[in-house]
C-alpha cells in the first residue's frame, strides 16, 4: 500500500534532508512576519482551509487561473460545492462581513500566516498547498496607505536579508478607466487574436486585461506594445498613482513603473505591485498584491477602501537558501540534558527538569540508560550546551557535575540552589560558538 503524500505537497522536519523543509526555517520565517505584523500594528486573523466555491467565483472572478484551472473544489455530504482556500484576501473579507467586524472609528489591520491550495502542475518552487503571509489593510483609501503597504512588503524582505530589491507598481484606475482602456485595448488586440494562445483567445471575449497577464512568450511579445492603461487614468486615479510614486521616493524605495502588470485576480483596481530581487533570474517575484476597494461591497458588505498583499513562505525560504543566508540560521539550541543514571534519579531527573522548565531552560532527560560516554555523545550530537549527570552521589550529596560541552569543562553545582544553577546555564549557554 502507498501512503506516500500526494504530489505538490510535502512534509516539514524538525532537520530535513531538505534544507528548506527544515521547521526551524519556517520558524524563523514566521518569527520575522509576527514581528513585522507587531510593529506595523497588524491584528492577526485565521479563516477555514475550506469555503464555499461560488465565493471565490464570484470575488476572484471565472476567467482567472485559480478559478478556471487550479480551484480544488469537491462535495461534501451535504451537497454543498466546497473549495480548499486558494488565496487569503477573500476568506478574510468573508470573515469580515460574517462577523460584522466594521466599526466607524477605527482602521482594521489583519496579517494571517497559513496554507493555501491550488491545483497547479508541481514545479520547482509552486506546490499544491503552499503557505502565505498576508495583510489586509481596511478602511484607508489614501494613496500613503498603498505606499506603507508597498514599504512594509519591502521591510520584510529587508529583514531577512533578500537582496537587490525593487517594487514594480502600475495603477489599474477605477472602472471607468478600465472600460475606457479595454476598448483601446481590444482594438489593438483584434490584429494579432488570431495568432496568441488559446487562454488569450478565450479572455479577448470575456476579460481581455487578463491577456496582459499572458505567459506565453508570443502573447508578451504582442501585449509589449499595446496601449499602456497608464495613457487612460481619470485625473483622479492618475493623481492617486503620482502621490503613491511620490511617497515612495520619499522613503527612498527603489521602484519601476511596470504598465503590464495587473495581477491575477479580477478584485484589483488602481494600485498594484510586485517585488522582485534583481539577483533570481527569471523567476523573481518575492509576493504582491494592490488595492481592491470594490470587493467588500462586492460580497454584500459595506463600501470601504481595501488594500493587501500576500507572499509564499515557500518562495522566501529557498530564496534564503540560494542566497546563502540560510546557513545563518540556526536550530533552537538546547541548553541542558540530565543523564539519570538510575531509576531512583530519573524521578529526580523528571522533577528538576520541571523546574527548570518552569524557569524558561530548555532541556530534555535522557531516559534511555546510556552509557555515560555514549550519553555525552548523544547530547553533544544534539546540539546541547550542558550535559549535567545524576547518579547516587549526586542524590546523596545534593551536588551535580555540570559538564560544559563545548570544551569539556566541568563545575560542581548545588542541586538545591535552582536559580543560581539557572543563572549559570543561562549565562554561559551562547559560549559554546564561541569557543568552537
């Protein structure tokens, strides 16, 4: 019997053969977007893996990837049509309006860390569930808003290191601007329909801004030089995007206005952005996302400004190891194992190490009645600063042989005298780097 995992998914290790499987990565990775989330004043949210379909059709819109092609959707037992999540923002907005979270004098701010699924073809890089961190921001339709959101993006991925980066933005305008682009687009693109892909072909009649979106590399090479959606912004819109390009340079953000760009998703209106890192090649987008004030009403709740972006854990941690940066990264260290020598001192073993935990030190009992050279070696493998042995002895004197394992050095301990053995752990436990 196979019971492999499935293709597209996989599974993280405490220490995996496959280093950007390694847990303690993803740890880090998250520790870094808390942080981020805490310090830009962001209030976390956790919705359902699963949601009812036609809610990300009607918000994503039909004629998208996710929807047409990579939704995993089946039936429960109750003949409802349900969807794994394929993306956060719309949860998110479900969850809103489900939970009458609006309130008139207060921004809502909202990061989530969690996975995602769609069923696209397995490649290096894009999974079938694959993990985000996103932010929706709610209630703010200044254009310092999009230009904060743009800056927190960019601070992430400052924070971990990313290299050479720079924010590509373009403004998709609101929906006069859009009819008024469309049909200049649509009359440049009846030229050329005929010869682009069959997606292209099929989004000509039903959504042709997505034909921007096109990856076949003939489609790009016709969509280059259609009319810029810039050339069509009301003077409202265009004073929007000047003020965003405005602050950005403020902040000293390095940015490229990118009239192609218009995300996947149908819900986006006037800004939107990418970032990238100049040192990926081809596939060098680090996360996204823009405005979309229209989607809250869209979905039955009320009229409020939207503006979020989302980035995959998968893309930032392989981005990591390829930099090289990952290798800075270190497992939680283990600052003590007890070696009870009997089963007289396993109980003791277990009670002091209780208290010890009690006193925020990590440490673990080896139970296993190893020899005390094979115990040493065990510890030592596990990466554990202090190795400290009871015996009878011990038990009997109150005291204990706390062996420093970098460099073998050896102290004697009052058993009795629990802090002022946690002050000695604690106070020696970044040493053992320093010593190798």
């Amino acid at each position: 019997m196979d019971i492999g995992t499935l293709p597209g998914v996989f599974d993280i290790l405490p220490k995996a053969k496959d280093l950007w499987r390694s847990s303690y990565l993803w740890q880090y990775v998250e520790a870094v977007c808390r942080k981020l989330a805490h310090d830009y004043a962001l209030s976390e949210i956790r919705t359902p893996l699963i949601e009812r379909a036609d809610l990300f059709c009607r918000a994503v819109g039909e004629e998208t990837d996710i929807v047409a092609k990579e939704m995993y959707v089946f039936q429960d037992r109750g003949g409802r049509e349900i969807a794994l999540r394929p993306e956060g923002t719309v949860s998110v907005m479900r969850a809103l309006i489900e939970n009458n979270e609006f309130t008139p004098i207060q921004t809502m701010r909202y990061f989530y860390i969690g996975p995602m699924f769609r069923y696209d073809r397995p490649q290096a890089g894009r999974y079938r569930q694959h993990h985000q961190f996103g932010v929706e921001i709610v209630g703010i339709e200044a254009p310092e808003q999009d230009a904060e959101a743009i800056a927190m993006m960019m601070q992430l991925f400052s924070r971990l290191g990313l290299p050479h980066l720079t924010a590509h933005i373009n403004s998709l305008g609101n929906a006069t601007s859009r009819a008024n682009f469309r049909e200049a687009l649509l009359k440049y693109l009846e030229a050329h329909i005929g010869s682009m892909s069959e997606d292209s072909q099929r989004r000509f009649v039903r959504n042709p801004l997505r034909i921007l979106d096109s990856k076949d590399p003939h489609d790009q090479e016709i969509v280059a030089k259609a009319p810029s959606i810039l050339d069509y912004l009301s003077h409202e819109d265009g004073a929007h995007f000047e003020r965003v390009k405005e602050m950005l340079s403020a902040l000293g953000i390095p940015y490229h206005v990118s009239p192609l760009l218009v995300r996947g998703l149908d819900y986006y209106q006037k800004t939107v952005f990418e970032v990238t890192s100049g040192k990926l090649g081809a596939q060098n987008s680090l996360g996204g996302g823009g405005r979309y004030d229209g989607l809250l009403q869209q979905l039955g709740g009320p009229e409020l400004p939207l503006f979020g972006f989302g980035t995959g854990l998968e893309r930032i941690i392989q981005v990591l190891i390829r930099e090289g940066l990952a290798e800075k990264i270190s497992p939680p260290e283990l600052t003590l194992v007890i070696v009870p020598m009997d089963e007289k001192a396993r109980g003791k073993a277990l009670s002091f190490a209780e208290e010890l935990r009690r006193r925020s030190v990590r440490c673990l009992v080896d139970y296993t009645g190893k020899r005390i050279k094979n115990a040493v070696a065990a510890a030592a493998d596990a990466g554990a600063c202090w190795l400290l042995v009871l015996g009878e002895r011990e038990l009997e004197t109150g005291v204990g042989a706390l062996k420093f394992l970098a460099d073998g050095a050896q102290t004697e301990v009052s058993l009795d005298q629990v802090d002022v053995l946690v002050h000695r752990l604690l106070s020696r436990h970044g040493e053992k780097e320093a010593v190798q």
